[in-house]
C-alpha cells in the first residue's frame, strides 16, 4: 500500500495476519479498526480479522458481513473479534470498504468483546 495511502477505519485491507499463537501469519482480509492518526504515531494500524469460513465464526463477537461483495470481498464472510497491530508497511492493499450497517455490526462486536 503506498505510503500516502494511510488507511481508514472500516477500510477492507489484506494484511499478514498473525496466528494467535505467533508461529507464523497467512495473508488474508481485515478490517481496521484503529483512528485515522494512530499510524502517524506508532506506524501501526489495528485490525480485525476476516474470515470466508463463516461456520467457525460463532463467537458472539463475531459478524457476518451483509455487503461483502462492497468490502472487495470475493465471498460471504465474517468479522471475527480478533484484533491484530500490524506494521503499516505489511499492509498490502486496499480491497474495500465497510458498508455502514457492517461497520455498525462491527462496532456492536468490539463492544460486546470489549466491554466498551
């Protein structure tokens, strides 16, 4: 992702997501979640992520997507509740966005998770 390309809240991007375990990462979709002037602090954006394997995603935490396809999203898919800090130079590209009513389901999910 360019430089000047600084990414957004609700911006679908494809990352190197991080295995909870730390063994390894697997490029794949996420949403992010930090504000628009945490990179210029830290270099770092924050992420949620997406997952085209919706039966695993159960969790009360966790969102299907109703506009995937305006995400940039090649099939039906979820957000799970699962926040990555990523180095911004990992982020590879920017696939979409969010649509309002996901965005807003995310935003319930972070809450529930967070107890916000």
């Amino acid at each position: 992702m360019a430089a000047e390309a600084k990414p957004y809240p609700r911006d679908v991007v494809l990352v190197e997501f991080p295995f909870s375990d730390m063994t390894g990462s697997k490029l794949r979709p996420a949403v992010v979640v930090s504000s628009p002037s945490y990179p210029d602090c830290e270099n770092e954006v924050i992420v949620l992520m997406i997952t085209s394997q919706i039966e695993r995603a159960a969790c009360e935490t966790d969102c299907p997507h109703w506009d995937w396809q305006d995400a940039g999203l090649k099939t039906v898919s979820a957000v799970r509740c699962r926040p990555a800090t990523i180095r911004i130079e990992r982020v590879k590209s920017r696939l979409g966005r969010l649509s309002e009513q996901d965005w807003q389901q995310v935003r319930e999910c972070l809450r529930r998770a967070f107890e916000l």
